[in-house]
C-alpha cells in the first residue's frame, strides 16, 4: 500500500529522543516493514539555561542533505511518535527550511567557482608544460628549476 502526500510535515519523536520535523512525500509499506520518504528534514533542539528557561532551535537533521532534491529515508521502527506540528513551530520550520535551502545554494556557488578556478590554474599548469615541450627538443632539463609536478 502507498500512499501519496503533498507537502505533508509531519513531527516524529524516534526511539533515540532525537524529535525532527520533515515533509512526508511518501508512506509505503512493504512486509513487515513501513518506511516513510522524506525531504526537508529538520531537527528540534531543545536547550535550558541556569534559570529553568528553555528554548529551542531548529537545524538541518543530515549534514549536506539540505536541497528540496534530497530524500531520506526514514525506518518507522525508529519511530515512537508522530504528530501534527503546532502553527507556531510549523512558522519556525519553514523559516529554518529557507535558510537551510539558501545555505545549500551558497556552498554550490562556493563550490562550483572554487572547482573552476582549481580547474583554471590546473589548465595553465599543462598549458605551460606542453609550450615547453612544443619548444623544439624533446629532451626535458632535470636540472631546471622549472618542476612538472
């Protein structure tokens, strides 16, 4: 049996304590075991001060699993409650949720000028190499002070 849900969050406290908040894509079911596909999750953290006064936080739940593209697959087994959130933590998730998604989107950015730039100097690097081998002779200088590597 499967069943599908659009932008469906639900909240789940699991066996380990640990209470996160994701969008449910998909429930399926398959023998004895169900398993719930999910994206955008997010963990609840709850911290008190010396005054007895708690807050609470939310963060991504997985490292790097940060794109709307990411799904985790989470074991019910694992699983020891499931709630509706409340309007209120649903607000707070969804601003976590954007900041997650523009911290994602900066990495790729970072990432991909960082890669092009590392590609750059490497192509100047060969670029330079092959110019000296085209100079004519192809015997190389060990004694140079020009290295290949």
């Amino acid at each position: 049996m499967t069943k599908n849900i659009d932008a469906d969050v639900r909240q789940f406290k699991l066996a380990n304590g640990e209470e996160i908040l994701c969008e449910v894509v998909q429930w399926s079911e398959h023998m004895e075991e169900i398993e719930i596909l999910t994206r955008k999750a997010m963990r609840l953290i709850m911290q008190e001060n010396g005054d007895g006064f708690k807050y609470y936080a939310v963060r991504p739940w997985m490292v790097y699993q940060e794109s709307d593209e990411d799904l985790i697959i989470l074991n019910s087994n694992h699983v020891v409650g499931i709630a509706f959130p409340t309007r209120t933590l649903l607000l707070q998730y969804y601003e976590a949720v954007a900041d997650m998604n523009e911290m994602h989107n900066v990495r790729e950015t970072e990432y991909e000028e960082e890669h092009r730039v590392t590609a750059s100097k490497k192509g100047d690097k060969i670029d330079d190499y092959l110019s000296r081998m085209d100079s004519g002779s192809n015997v190389i200088d060990m004694f140079s002070d020009k290295k290949l590597h």
